[in-house]
C-alpha cells in the first residue's frame, strides 16, 4: 500500500515473496492477525508512516521481520517471530532478539514495542556458560542458536533460524532444542595434525590444503595443495615412513597433477584471466626442471578460466576446462600449447597409457577419445560421475550419487566391467571414516563445484589405490578392492 490513510489488512497470508507486506508513506493504518512466511528479504515493513498498529502476527522464515522509521510512529505487540532478526529502525543495528528490539524501540521513558510479543524461549536453571541449538530427535543438529554464554538463571528469548546450518530450509517435522552447559574454547597451536618433522621452511609433514596426490615412484607420492599458510606447493613422502623426501615452497590455486618418466608436472593458476603456470620437477631430488627458452623457468600456458584436473599421455599433456568446453593440449618437451579441442564441459581427465586413451568426464558420461581427439566410445555405468583416474587398462571413477569409487576394466572401451567399488556409500554425514566419502551428494551438502573429490583420489598403480583427504592418505592394497587403512 502507498500513500493510503486507514487501512486495515487483517487476517492475510503473505508468502514466498521478497517482501511481505509494505505501507509506504500511510497514516492510521493497521496490520493484524496476518501471517507472513517465507518473505526472505522483509516481513512487514512500515515506512514513512505514521500512526500504524502492529498486532498478533505470525511473520516466519524473513531476514528482517518488522521494519519501522520511527517506534513512536507504530504500535506493535503480540506478535510471533520466527526469523534472522526480529526488528530494524532508523538509527539503530539490526536486533536478532526480542530482549534487543525492546531495548531500542523504547523511547521517552515508555517501554518499547513488542513487549507482549514472543520469541522462542529458552530457560536455564541455574548459572553458568551456557550453549544452546536445535536438533532433530535423533540427535542429528539442525541448527546453532548462541554458544558460550555467560548467562545466570533466567529465561531467554531466541530466533529460530529459516535454515539450517548448512544453508537449506527446515522441514515441517518435530525438533528439540537442546541446552548444555560448557566452556568450548580453542587455543591456535598450529595446524591441525602437525606432529611430523620439519620440512625445512613454514609447518609439518601435516598438509593443510592437499588436492592432488600421484606415486612419483613405488617408493613415493607428490601431493600438492592449493592455497595455504603453510606456502609449501608440493611434496614428496616416503609410501613406507611418511617422511618428506623433498618440498616446493608456493601457495596458489592448484590445478592438476601428473608424472611422467621421473618428471612431475603440475598447474597452478597464476596472473592474467585464464593463464596457468605449468612447472616440471625432477621426481626424485624436487629439482626444478627449466623449460628450454623460458625466462622463470615456467611456462605459462593459457588454459582457461577456473581450468581443472591434468593428465598425460605419450608425450603430451590435457587441461581441462569445463568452463570453456575444451581440452588445452600441452607438449612435454618444452611446455608449449598444440592445440584446444572441444568437447563439452569436460570436469576431468586420465591417461590410459595401457589402452592409449584420454578419459574424460564430459558432463554426466564417461567419453574415451585417442591422442588425436576422436572419440572412441562414451558410457554412464557410473552415474553422475565426479572425477576420473586410470592405470594398467582400468579406471577408478568416483560418483556423486552412489559416494564410491568404481573400478572399471576397460580393456574393450565399447563394453566397460565393473569389477569392484571402495566406500560405504552412505556419506557425507555421520563418523569421519576412510571410506565414508566427503564427495557424496546429500541434503544440505555444499556444490558440487565445492565438494568435487580433488582431494579424494589419484590414481591406481601396481595393485594400490590411494586416497587423499585432508590429512590422511588412505592406501587399500590387494587384486580386489576392500575396506581397510
């Protein structure tokens, strides 16, 4: 309503909208007994008006419940809030609580607005640092109210939040607000985990941000993080003892990892919309190996935006760019581009050097092309297929739906066997386990683009598959995959 003198809106729904209901610039008008959902951006806004009541409403699921210029323009009372912050008026934050918004609406010794009105409650029996959230039945959390709270015996008003902690709606059902008493503090030690030795410049042997991981040799695997405060670019650990034989100092946004006959390559972004940095490294001492002609010792390919997953295969190299619908093919003896062929939003790439074939994951299908770009069979055994790894004539493919990694022998690529499977299955929610896979779609999980397995898995090489996750690498040994560390 604009520029409207006494109106009554009484016993509306507004839902599913930006805003709920808004009088702009009226007089004498009266908002009573509606109910507001789902309104994300406003519940009930007053603006520019005077002499307005405000009365036993229900407004859920809003960032900002009620919106007023000035308290001594509105009367508002009885109302139920159930969104990210009850109140706002000119001159004053935001107020989440109730408790807040009585606070500041109160105006030339009056009490404020709202005073009858109700939050949910929480009571607490006795004094201490109290913290508090709400959970499903079964114990499963839905959602943090506060946390360490200095708060002596009373009863407290909360917002009920619009979504859970992971950012999705709540569904209709029954959940208990539970309350305990703690004092849950941390003291920043270092990285977590960083109990190995040195490595001779920033942290431990503990990674802080690995996404790639490739045997170097029998003996060792190169892993490679991204952005890190710990600035060490690659490492190489012993397979036996867990050591570091050698690292690489840098810190950037990494973007694929090979080796080829003792040489590790590997990409990072760097400066310039698109470009990428291609380094070659001596697999066994972590000398950095100079493209002939390059000024840093560095190519700088042009890639793509957002370019992710390498692979190798004879002598050339892949990028892929699903962003860009292409392929980036390098040479490996001085890092220089051959060509880009096009292929649709290619998510990653492997190299069957058994069947001499590039792997690609092209949108949901598993493409097999030969060095020269054609294509030479397409499948969906596995479905919604998440990231790619091949050695000796078989491929690990990890998916998004089922939160497993499929073995696949693809001696005849026209006709692919499944031959085995690692996980559980039933992730990403429960214990943090090593088959219990982070990559596995679920309610409430974050994007693909986010949770895409770049630290879960490299590649399989002489009857051991290796796994990455964090800290940890995961070895299962053995012909046929089975669970175990």
């Amino acid at each position: 309503m604009s520029k409207s003198s006494k109106v009554r809106i009484e016993n509306r729904i507004a839902d599913h909208g930006s805003y709920g209901i808004i009088i702009n610039g009226g007089s004498g008008c009266v908002v009573v007994n509606c109910t507001v959902v789902d309104c994300s951006e406003m519940g009930v806004s007053l603006a520019a008006t005077t002499k307005a009541i405000v009365f036993n409403n229900c407004i859920a699921g809003s960032s900002i419940c009620l919106n007023i210029d000035k308290p001594s323009n509105v009367q508002s009372d009885n109302n139920l809030f159930f969104g990210l912050c009850v109140g706002q008026t000119s001159g004053q934050t935001t107020k989440r609580l109730l408790t807040g918004w009585q606070y500041v609406t109160a105006e030339d010794g009056k009490c404020g607005l709202d005073i009858h009105s109700v939050q949910m409650p929480v009571v607490f029996k006795d004094e201490g640092v109290k913290s508090a959230g709400v959970f499903t039945k079964d114990g499963m959390p839905v959602s943090y109210l506060f946390q360490n709270l200095p708060l002596p015996k009373g009863t407290y008003a909360f917002w009920l939040p619009v979504r859970s902690y992971a950012g999705q709606p709540i569904a209709a059902g029954d959940y208990e607000v539970r309350l305990v008493e703690s004092d849950f503090k941390w003291n920043y030690l270092s990285h977590i985990g960083d109990t190995g030795p040195d490595c001779g410049f920033g942290p431990l042997t503990a990674s802080a941000n690995p996404n790639f991981v490739a045997f170097a040799s029998k003996d060792t695997v190169v892993m490679l993080e991204g952005w890190s405060e710990g600035h060490t670019a690659l490492r190489c650990f012993d397979v036996k003892t867990g050591e570091i034989r050698w690292s690489l100092p840098g810190s950037n946004t990494s973007q694929g990892l090979v080796v080829k006959d003792g040489i590790v390559y590997f990409l990072y972004a760097s400066q310039g919309a698109g470009v990428s940095r291609l380094t070659r490294v001596n697999a066994t001492t972590g000398a950095v190996m100079p493209w002939p002609g390059a000024v840093s010792g560095h190519m700088f390919p042009v890639t793509g935006p957002n370019s992710y997953s390498m692979a190798v295969l004879g002598d050339r190299l892949y990028v892929a760019n699903a962003v860009g619908n292409k392929l980036t093919v390098l040479k490996t003896a001085d890092g220089t581009t051959e060509k880009t062929p096009e292929i649709a939003s290619p998510k990653a790439v492997a190299g069957d050097d058994k069947n001499n074939l590039l792997w690609v994951i092209s949108g949901g299908s598993l493409v097999a092309m030969d060095a020269t770009g054609k294509r030479v069979a397409q499948s969906n055994v596995v479905a919604d297929p998440a990231d790619v790894a091949a050695c000796n004539g078989k491929l690990a493919v990890a998916s998004y739906k089922t939160g497993k990694v499929h073995i696949l022998d693809v001696g005849n690529p026209g006709a692919i066997k499944p031959v085995g499977e690692l996980g559980k299955g039933d992730g990403p929610y429960g214990k943090i386990e090593p088959d219990r896979f982070f990559f596995q779609k679920a309610p409430g999980w974050f994007p693909a683009e986010v949770h895409r397995p770049r630290h879960t898995f490299r590649r399989i090489q002489s009857g051991r598959s290796w796994l990455g996750y964090a800290n940890r690498l995961v070895a299962r040994q053995g012909a046929s995959p089975r669970r175990g560390v």
